[in-house]
C-alpha cells in the first residue's frame, strides 16, 4: 500500500502553520496508516475514502479521525464529500472534537439537502446547532469547511465543488452548552449509504 505524503503550506490569512492533507490517492484497501476508525468501516476505493454501504442505521454514525493531531482550540477541517442517495435519513460529513465514537461535533449533508451542524453527547440523531437547506443532487461532490477560533465557536461553508459556488455558510454559531473541547477531526458517516470523501485538510497552529 503507498502511505500519502503529509504536505505543508502556509496559511498566512488563517496563520495556521501548516495543512495535514490527505487526497486519499493510493491503492483500495484499508483506509492506511494515520487514520483511527472510532466506529464504522472506512476504506479505500478507486483513490477516494469510503464508508459503506452496509447494515448501520441512519443513527449509527461512522467516525474516521487523523490520529496524529489532537485539536486546539484553534483549527480548519475540510473535505469533500459525496452522497449515493437523496434519502433524508442518510448523511455525510465532517467530524471535529470527537472524543470518541459517541461524542463529537459534526457538519452534515443529507439526502434531502438539509445541512446541519450538530453535536452528538452519546444520544441518538444529535443535537442541532444550525441548520440551512441546499439544492442537493446525489453523487454530486460538496465541499464542507469547518474552523474556530475560539472554544465552542465555529465558523464554516459548503460549496458546490464543481462550480465553486458557495451554497451556505455561518459565522461564530455557539454550543451553548460547552460540549467539546480539543479531539480529533475527521470523516462522517450518518448512514448505511454508501458516502464518498476527498482532498481531507487538517489545520493547526
């Protein structure tokens, strides 16, 4: 199996120091050495990352993490994601925070276009932060970006990855509650469907 190179670029308008980056361009197979799959199986095909499909149910989320940098309070996740189906049920997505396979943030597409950020603290669903409606096309790759600059605030985007067109985004929404602070980020998966991810990026200071 090829192990993909860790690339490092300088962010100056985020002054974060580098990017991890992962293009997931490398033999299928497992999903390869950095990665820690906290629930789920995630895998390699056709030089992209995947998850299912598979028996879980749309409340069983899947849940791969970079390993290798825990978060501080301050960082970027991004990757982009595809879904094979338009039901609402199933989604797919970006984790961050998550300290185990029962306790993270996530921003989520699903199937009806429905994006949200949420946090699971080990319940069923999760728990809705923000929640806007995009045009949605199954197959269709979405670019999701999430960052913060501070505990508990996060700021982010989903964009058309073909057009580059900016669907939504949000600024400084707050967990009111306080729930999770450093962890990992990574890949979401919210169904039995089969979901699809490229071109992960991790940013710490």
């Amino acid at each position: 199996m090829k192990i993909h190179p860790l690339i490092l670029a300088l962010l100056p308008a985020l002054a974060f120091a580098g990017d991890i980056t992962d293009n997931f361009d490398r033999d299928s197979g497992e999903i390869g050495d950095g990665w820690e799959q906290m629930s789920g199986v995630f895998s390699i095909q056709n030089e992209k990352a995947v998850n299912g499909p598979g028996a879980r149910g749309p409340f069983h989320s899947g849940i791969a993490c970079w390993s290798g940098t825990p978060l501080t309070d301050r960082f970027r996740v991004a990757a982009t994601v595809t879904l094979n189906t338009m039901a609402g049920s199933a989604s797919v997505g970006i984790a961050f925070n998550c300290q185990d396979a029962d306790h993270y943030y996530a921003l989520r597409i699903s199937g009806n276009g429905g994006v949200q950020l949420i946090y699971n603290d080990g319940e069923e669903g999760g728990h809705q932060l923000w929640l806007k409606t995009i045009p949605f096309s199954q197959n269709h790759p979405y670019r999701l970006e999430v960052s913060s600059s501070a505990p508990f605030a996060f700021s982010g985007s989903v964009v058309d990855a073909e057009t580059n067109e900016v669907l939504e985004s949000f600024e400084n929404v707050r967990d009111p509650k306080n729930h999770f602070q450093e962890g990992l980020a990574g890949l979401y998966s919210g169904s039995g469907a089969k979901t699809t991810y490229d071109d992960f990026v991790l940013s710490v200071p």
